[in-house]
C-alpha cells in the first residue's frame, strides 16, 4: 500500500489539487505527504503511518479521503480499500475450466470481438471475430493463451496493435487489480515471476502499482490486410462463473465495423483455406469470398 500511495502522490503537482504551484523547491516530483494530509483531513503523523503501514486496520472513511485527497479513479480506489484490508477478501468462484452453456453461447451469438478470460488472462473461449482479428496471418485463427504473456512475449502483439504500449498498460493494469483480489493463487504470482524473469517492460510496468483503465480502453489493431479497427473495450464480471468478458465494440464513424465485415466475410467464403494467403486491398484478388 506504501508503494501505491507514493506512486499516486508522485503523479501529482501542487495545481492538481488547488494549491499553488510556487511552494518552495521539491526534491521530488508529486505532493508532499504533509499536503496529501491536510487534503485528507488527518495528522501528518497517521498518514505518514499509513504510507509506511505503521497502523493497524484503516477506516473506510480516512481512506476514502485519501483517495479523495489524491484524485485516484474509482478502479484506484478500490485497489486502495483492498490493499489496506487483504485478509477481507471474499473467496472468488474459481472456473473449472468449463463454461456454462449459457456462456459459451452467448459468446458465439455476438457480432463484436470477444472473449471470456479468468483471473490469470487466460483466454477460456473467444468468438470467430475476436480470434479472426489477432491470429497470425501465418496460422490458423485461434486465439492467444493469455492475455498478459501474449502482449509481452509474443512479437505479432507488437505488430499488431500500433499503440502497443497503451494496450499493454490495460492487460498489465487488469493482472495487477486480480493478483491484489487473489492473494493466494500460486499460478498467478508464478505467471508474474515468469513476465518479470522473460520481459523487461513487464518487470518496468509491474513496478508502477497503478491500474487507470483495468476494466475500459480504446484499442486499435492495425491488421496486415483488413485495415485499421478501432474498437472501446469493456471488461465484464460474469457473475457466479469467477470469470469475466472482455468486449471489443466498433468505434462509430472509423470504417472498423467494415474491417469486421471483411475478416468474416473472408473467413466464410467458398475458400476460408486461403484466409491468410490474402494480399493487402488493391496488391491483388482476393480469395473467392472475400
């Protein structure tokens, strides 16, 4: 918890909050945790305290003014209620590596990228247009593993999505929020040793306790011959399953529903075997359907 609120003090300047930018020489960027405390209407000393986790159980009241005080999200703030109180985390149903149903179809009947992952990023199912628009033009179209590996160990990521390391902030963000809520999952803190040991960018981002935009981003796949999609991103808890839906829909007015429309209209044609010997638009014919 120390480490998250030195973090979120250090992104701040003095104007950030209402108060005057010209208050003397800073060693270091960020509020000084005497101002964090008159924000947050508590002593120097107890906050000090807390940063330093020198007190017992915190009350929800101080850390809501704290996270008040330090302008965190509604997706910080509720990293900082669960760092301050670990041990209340309530047991989470954990997939058994079958979906309901119910679930499974759901996901085939939407028209958008999407797919269903757990805790851990692993990718339990996706639908035909989520696994079209990341697969490799070399293979066939399925989709990634996990989420996480699949953004810092898997080179097609980088050349996929241009703004690769926005995208990688979100999967780091959203690991990092399920690793505080899971707290004795072995496979997970062995997933983030293994990223830490295989990714320098991984260790530098995990470094950096933050988790702005866990559950919602903009995300643009440059694809080789399809063109550019930009889609808004939604990461859905599926209640009861311990899983959650990560949903890709179309931006409005970007030409991205029409890249969608070619992926699928390819993949359905008379030939979906030639899938990925198509050329870029205008280098050539396309495969029959496409």
């Amino acid at each position: 918890m120390g480490d998250f609120l030195r973090a979120m003090r250090s992104r701040l300047r003095p104007q950030d909050v209402g108060l005057p930018a010209s208050l003397g020489h800073r060693r270091v960027p960020g509020l000084r945790r005497q101002e964090v405390a008159d924000l947050a209407g508590v002593s120097l000393d107890y906050y000090t305290r807390i940063e330093q986790g020198r007190v017992g159980e915190v009350s929800g009241a101080v850390l809501n003014s704290v996270g008040e005080a330090l302008l965190l999200s509604a997706e910080e703030a509720a990293l900082l209620h669960r760092l301050a109180a670990p041990s209340r985390s309530v047991p989470r149903p954990r997939p058994e590596g079958r979906l309901r149903p119910g679930t499974t179809g759901m996901l085939a009947s939407l028209t958008v990228p999407a797919a269903v992952v757990n805790h851990r990023t692993d990718v339990l199912a996706a639908n035909l247009p989520f696994r079209l628009l990341v697969a490799r033009p070399s293979g066939p179209p399925e989709a990634m593993g996990n989420l996480v590996r699949w953004h810092f160990l898997d080179p097609w990521a980088h050349e996929l999505l241009p703004a690769w390391r926005d995208s990688a902030g979100t999967a780091v963000a959203g690991l990092r929020l399920n690793w505080v809520r899971n707290p004795d999952d072995p496979e997970l803190d062995g997933l983030v040793a293994e990223l830490s040991a295989r990714s320098t960018e991984f260790s530098r981002m995990w470094e950096v306790p933050g988790v702005t935009g866990a559950s919602h981003g903009r995300l643009t796949v440059e694809h080789p011959w399809a063109g550019t999609c930009r889609l808004d991103q939604q990461v859905l808890p599926l209640p009861g399953e311990g899983v959650f839906l990560t949903l890709q829909t179309p931006v409005p007015g970007t030409g991205s529903e029409a890249v969608l429309d070619r992926l699928l209209r390819c993949w359905r044609g008379p030939r979906p075997d030639l899938f990925w010997d198509v050329r870029p638009p205008g280098a050539g014919r396309a495969p029959d359907g496409g």
